[in-house]
C-alpha cells in the first residue's frame, strides 16, 4: 500500500479540522487537545489537557510540553489565559525525555508550582542531558556515526561541534519527579489511566490507556501517518532497538480496535490494530530492502540510507536516519540473519549469512 492508502484504512474523526493556534479542541469527554508548531520538518506536536481534580483542588493535568522556544511559551500562556476556564495547572505529565515533551517541563512545574510525572529511566536521560557537556553530540557521536560509515569531514566536524544540542531545547528538568511505572495507574479526573511502557523510540516511554474513556494517549509509539523513530546511537550502541519498538506496539493489541489514539503527530485517530500491522509491514518491507542490497556484499549503516529514506536528507535528518539504518541492521544481526564485523578503516560492515 502507498501512503494514502494506508491512511485511508484509519478513521481520523474530526477529518482535517484541527485546533486554531493557541486554542484546544475536545476529544473526549475532559480532553483537550492542543498543537503546538516546532521549528523542525516534524513541524508540529499534540499536547493534551485532562480535567482533574487533586486534593479536593479542580484543575487540570498537562500531558506532554513542547521545547522550551519563546513561541511556545507564548502560547502557552495563551492557553493559560483562554482553555483553563479559571482554573490552574495541577500536574505536569511526559510521555518520554525527547525535546519537544519534556522541553518546558521545568518552566510549566515551576510557574504553577505542581510536580512532573514521568518514568524514572526517561528522567535520569533528561537530567543527564541538561548537565554533561557534549550530551547527544560532540566527539563520542561523531566516532560513532564514523564507525557505521559516514565519512565527510565537513558533515563530522558539525556534528563534533554540536555540543549542546539537547540543552539548547531542554534548559532544565524538574529537581524532582513522581514515578510512572508500567502497569501502574494514574487517576485523572476521577478516571484510572493505566502507565503502558514502551521501547525503542526512547528509554522507557509510558503511553496512557483510559478504559472508561476508551483513549489512549500514545505519545511517539503509535502515530498515524509517519513511522516512529527508531535508532541506535552512541549511548546504547549495541541496541536491538528495533526489536524492542516491534514488540512494544504489540502491547497496545488487547485494547479494542475502536479506541481512540491521541498521538504526539499527526490526528486523533481509530484502527489501532490496523495501524500496528501497518508499522510491522513498514519495517518488515525495510529489512527485506536491506537484505536486497546486502546480496551484494558487506554493508554499512550509511549505505543503508539511500535503501531506506528515498528523500533527500539535510545533515539533522541523516543524523537520525542514521540511526535508525542501524537498528535495522542489528534487528537482523540479533536475528541471527547477517554478522559483522569491523573493516580496515574501523567500520563495522554487516554481511548475510549462508
């Protein structure tokens, strides 16, 4: 199936209507939904507002925040100002450590003096970003990103220098945090909301799943329209992180097809089955496209990527197609399906077996 007509095997119930610029729109019965612009290809990402009620106080819970950018402060002061109907922040919760989720958490918990609600491994990576020098970049990821095969100087020297690239989007993280953990439960405005963890996109991502409500609230596991992320980098370099994503979105099967995902990109939609084997065909069409050219001899992640991504890549797109070209040749390696080894020039190759 070409993009379209994958699509159209979903149901996306408000169509194309989406929420104006600072403003929500309700899509269950004490959910907002809010869209926020990046400055990125991914040019968006959803946020959602929950009606909430803590310690006898009435109010609402944050899911999710947006990098921390004046234009997303500004508008969230403007949802501060016209979606809240009175009523404060009580709680701030993220979904996993990636910028634009966790980027103004800090700002958000200290402006309305309320807690941040996240699973302990994405904290630890966000904290741990904020506060070393060359976190998420500098000479560690450009010997990384040279040992799977990229070779311009000009392209390494940039990202040798991109040193503080997370801290620019994340500032700062909370000084505390509660703990999500998997299979736990969260009430939310007097509904149980169970903590589902996810792998492979980030450390430890804890989706949301409301029976009563029938939502799930998927973060980056499940989206409609593009392929999550899925990468091996240099802090994890002998990852099966495809594997684990493949396996994660298989735990969202029990809940019934009708439910309604509120994902991070992209629209509200219903087809959560029909969207998990979506994803598993995408990605089982994109090992048998690395074994294909793999016939030919050894390859390199690098290699991969005009088998992999057929558009043209600027060099912060390559750095995450990078990424996720060698996750899928681990998921072969681990599989048992090619070997490797390190060629002359300290490149790691990968080979078919028999």
């Amino acid at each position: 199936m070409n993009a379209t007509e994958l699509e159209r095997a979903l149901n996306y119930p408000w169509g194309d209507d989406l929420p104006a610029s600072g403003g929500t729109m309700e899509v269950a019965p004490g959910v907002k939904w809010l869209r926020m612009p990046l400055p990125f290809v991914l040019n968006h990402i959803n946020l959602w507002l929950v009606r909430d009620r803590i310690d006898g106080r009435e109010g609402w819970t944050v899911v999710d925040c947006c990098i921390d950018h004046p234009q997303s402060r500004a508008d969230w002061e403007t949802v501060f100002t016209k979606e809240l109907n009175g009523l404060p922040v009580l709680r701030v919760i993220v979904t996993h450590m990636h910028p634009d989720h966790i980027g103004l958490a800090h700002w958000l918990c200290e402006r309305w003096d309320v807690p941040l609600w996240i699973s302990s491994t994405d904290y630890q990576t966000a904290r741990y970003g904020c506060e070393v020098v060359n976190s998420f970049g500098g000479d560690r990821l450009a010997r990384y990103f040279a040992s799977h095969g990229m070779t311009n100087p000009d392209d390494l020297e940039q990202i040798r220098n991109r040193k503080s690239y997370y801290r620019n989007l994340v500032p700062a993280v909370p000084a505390s945090f509660a703990r999500l953990l998997d299979g736990g439960t969260v009430t939310i405005g007097g509904n149980a909301w169970r903590c589902i963890a996810g792998y492979g996109h980030a450390p430890e991502h804890m989706a949301l799943y409301c029976e009563a409500l029938g939502v799930l609230i998927s973060g980056d596991m499940v989206l409609p329209r593009i392929s999550t992320n899925v990468s091996v980098y240099e802090m994890e370099p002998e990852a099966d992180a495809l594997t684990l994503f493949l396996d994660s979105i298989d735990r969202f099967k029990p809940l019934p097809q009708e439910t309604l995902v509120l994902p991070s990109h992209g629209k509200p939609f219903t087809g959560l089955h029909t969207r998990i084997q979506q994803l598993h065909d995408h990605h089982r069409d994109r090992l048998e496209e690395v074994i294909e050219a793999a016939q030919a001899g050894p390859v390199s992640g690098y290699e991969m990527l005009p088998v992999l991504f057929k558009r043209p890549l600027d060099l912060h797109q390559t750095t995450f197609a990078l990424g996720e070209s060698v996750a899928h040749l681990h998921r072969l390696w681990y599989g048992g399906k090619m070997k490797r080894q390190r060629d002359a020039e300290g490149v790691w190759r990968f080979s078919l077996i028999g």
